[in-house]
C-alpha cells in the first residue's frame, strides 16, 4: 500500500476492499463483467463471454 498511495497516506486495506465494493456494485449492471480477487495480488475485471 505503501509504494501505491505513499508512507504518509492513511489508507487500509479496508479502504480498499470498501472502494472495491463501490466497483461491484456498479458493475452489477454490466452482467457481462465481474471483478474477481485474486488471493494474494489484487484484483481483476472479467468480460464473461
């Protein structure tokens, strides 16, 4: 989180699972995408064929 947002930043790691929820959400109106997490590196965007 450090080399992303800086060593004097207040984000967490809830902060962002809080922004990742944001994203979901939006995307539920886009069926054919999804956002998956990918334990241990992040997270990824899916286009469901």
């Amino acid at each position: 989180m450090d080399e992303i947002w800086g060593m004097e930043s207040e984000s967490t790691d809830y902060t962002v699972n809080v922004h990742i929820n944001r994203l979901r959400k939006r995307f539920d109106k886009y069926p054919e995408f999804t956002i998956e997490t990918v334990r241990g590196l992040g997270y990824k965007v899916i286009k469901n064929v």
